[in-house]
C-alpha cells in the first residue's frame, strides 16, 4: 500500500479519467445492481466534496492512527485518548498565548540577528553555538541508534499473521486492509447512499458528501491492489513478514511521486512544502474549509518570511460526526459487530481488543484519530517551510 499523499494523487488522476469518459453508461455486473451514475456524474461528486473524497482515500489507513493496542502492549484505548487531549489542550493555550503577547516581536527579528550578537560577543556566541550543535548532534545520534537498532518498535504494531493471531485480536486498521475490503468499501457507498432517502432537509447534502468519501475509499483499495506487488517485492516479501522495509519504501514513493507530480510548481513544490492537510480540512458545517491554501513568495525565505508561511499553514479541523458514524456503521454492517458483542471466543471473527460495546471504536474515538491523523500530516507536509538550524 502506497503512504496517504500517493493514495490522494492516484485519486486525482482518477478524477480527471473519469471526466472524460462517456455519459453513456450504465452498466451492470451480474448478480449486482445496475449502476446508474456516469464517470462524468461521480467525477463531480468527488470534485464538489474533494476534501471527503481526498479523506476517502486515505481508506483504512486512518485508522493505523487509532490507539487499539493490544493489552499487553500499552494503556486502553481511552486513557491514550485522553492523554492526547490532555496534551492537545496544553498546546492551545500556548498557542493562544504566544499569539496574543508576542507574535509581534517574532516578526522584527530578521535574518542578521546571529551575526549581530556573534560581533558583540567577540564570536564567543559562535563557538559555543558550535560547541552545543556537536553535542546536540551526538545525542540526537545516539537517541537514532537506540530506537532504530535497540527495538524493533515497527513490530510492535506487525500484523500477526506470522504468529498465528485470531481476527478477534486484529488490530482494526489490519482487519480493514485484510478482512472483506472491498465489502466494507461497498457498504460505505451503500450506507450513504441509503442516507440520501431519509426525511431531514439536507439529507441529501450529507449523502453526496458521504458517497464522495466512499469514492475515495475505494480508490484506495483498487490503489492497493494495483500497488501492493510493486512495494512487496521492493520490500523483498509482503508487509506481515518486512513492516520496517514496507514502511520505508512507500516512504520513499510518496516523496518520489509528490516530486514527479508537482516538483516543477512555483510553490507547494515538494512533499514536505506540500500542506497536504489542506486537502482533507473540514468547515465547522461539515463542508468545505473556511480557509484556502494560501499562496507565498516562493523567494522569500527569510527567517520572517518561513515563519509567517508556517503560521498561515497552521490550520486544525475536526472529522464531522455524521462521516464517523457512517465508518461505525460500515463496521457492524461488514463484520456483524453487533452480532458477535456477547462473543469473545475463538469463534469470533471481528477485533475485541477494544473494550466497548461490540469491539467498535465509538464516533468519539473515530474522530480523535483523524485528529492525530491531522496533526501528524500538518506537522510533516509543513516540515520544509521551517527556518534553517
């Protein structure tokens, strides 16, 4: 499976295929429904609510953001939860504090301020600039060597395939990749499309943004079919037997592709400039993000001038409740969650490592890992805009 970003770019390229080709549809499988909506028709969809189309296909990746450790590995699901809003709410204050009082006084400082206090100190400050790098440089190496070769940290999080583990004891993003995928794809459709039939006067406003997320959903699983031999076989095996080399290989190709797609732009040129975030930002109605990406001066690239393009790009956003919902439903309605809740034997076939009321994570939890979701990417397609050390 190719990362987040490559997934997002695959989606577009299916946008634009779709629109041109004919409206003279439909089609049918046998043994499915026939299928009334044209290319041109469901590229509209995916272009009106690209934000929950560019989520979609992100697909069950999302969810490797939940925190659905297995007991012995960590805290229970809340407690994490509750420990990242903790910290989430300690670094909104900051924020809110450090913009109020002293952003002003962040922007006078220009690019020669080193300079200036290098001279004053007879390059004293220099040397013991030096001097600190060297030692921040040799314990950031140290800290690298402990987590890269002490522990196999990738493995806490493997599959378990190779040691035998139940379905009841996958983790949900695993039993999402490799348990009736494209049904639950399917569902996610259905489900939303069923949405549209009901009485409240924007019903069908929340379908077409829901059926735009299940488009990108299953962009997502066709892009894994299609690219899952090309990462396995750089990988040298499959993801349950080589999860380190898995992950940095598709590292790799999201950069690669980011580049080859947009590394001639003026701006927003390489995957870590990128802002991907941007692309699956939410409004406070469940629609379109109050806020665009805002363009910068590419040349620009004083110290003033990174930390005003970091701070324009420094948007939040929350899931909507009704786009949770729908991922719970699709859940009982794919795994029969509901059906299995008194369960919790080796008969069962749905994950249970998550104390709830059938082994579902609750909309709450659903929407605190798009949260760190979020988060996690505005951090890294922002990283580029950062002032030089």
């Amino acid at each position: 499976m190719p990362g987040p970003s490559t997934h997002i770019l695959v989606a577009d390229e299916i946008v634009a295929n779709l629109q041109k080709l004919s409206t003279d549809w439909p089609f049918k499988f046998e043994g499915y429904k026939e299928n009334i909506n044209s290319p041109p028709d469901l590229a509209k969809l995916a272009s009106t609510y690209n934000n929950y189309y560019a989520l979609g296909a992100v697909g069950p990746d999302l969810f490797y953001f939940l925190a659905d450790f297995r007991a012995k590995y960590g805290l229970p699901m809340a407690e994490l939860i509750k420990i990242v809003d903790f910290l989430d709410n300690i670094y909104g204050k900051l924020d809110e504090w450090i913009l109020s009082k002293w952003e002003h006084y962040f922007g006078a400082v220009n690019q020669n301020i080193e300079e200036e206090i290098s001279r004053l100190t007879g390059d004293l400050s220099s040397v013991v600039a030096d001097i600190m790098g060297s030692l921040s440089s040799i314990l950031m190496q140290a800290i690298i060597d402990v987590a890269a070769e002490r522990k196999d940290w990738c493995g806490l999080f493997s599959l378990g395939h190779n040691f035998g583990i139940d379905n009841k004891d996958f983790f949900w993003a695993d039993m999402l990749h490799y348990r009736r995928t494209s049904t639950f794809a399917n569902n996610l459709w259905i489900i939303a499309d069923e949405k549209g039939k009901t009485e409240p006067e924007n019903a069908k406003l929340w379908s077409d943004r829901l059926k735009a997320y299940a488009l990108g959903y299953i962009s997502h699983v066709a892009t894994d079919v299609t690219a899952h031999a090309f990462i396995n076989t750089k990988a040298g095996g499959p993801y349950r037997l080589h999860w380190q080399r898995h992950h940095l290989v598709e590292t790799h190709v999201d950069t690669k592709a980011y580049n080859i797609k947009h590394g001639s732009d003026a701006i927003f040129n390489q995957y870590t400039q990128s802002a991907v975030h941007y692309r699956f930002a939410f409004g406070e109605d469940g629609g379109a993000a109050e806020h665009v990406r805002p363009n910068y001066d590419p040349g620009d690239n004083t110290l003033r001038g990174r930390y005003v393009r970091r701070r324009q790009l420094d948007v939040d956003s929350d899931m909507p409740d009704l786009l949770a919902e729908l991922l719970r439903e699709a859940m009982d309605r794919t795994y029969d969650t509901q059906g299995q809740k008194s369960k919790h034997g080796i008969f069962r076939t749905s994950p249970d490592i998550i104390i709830s009321d059938d082994g579902r994570p609750e909309t709450e939890d659903i929407k605190a890992t798009f949260h760190v979701l979020f988060r996690y990417f505005k951090f890294s397609s922002r990283d580029g805009f950062a002032h030089e050390k």
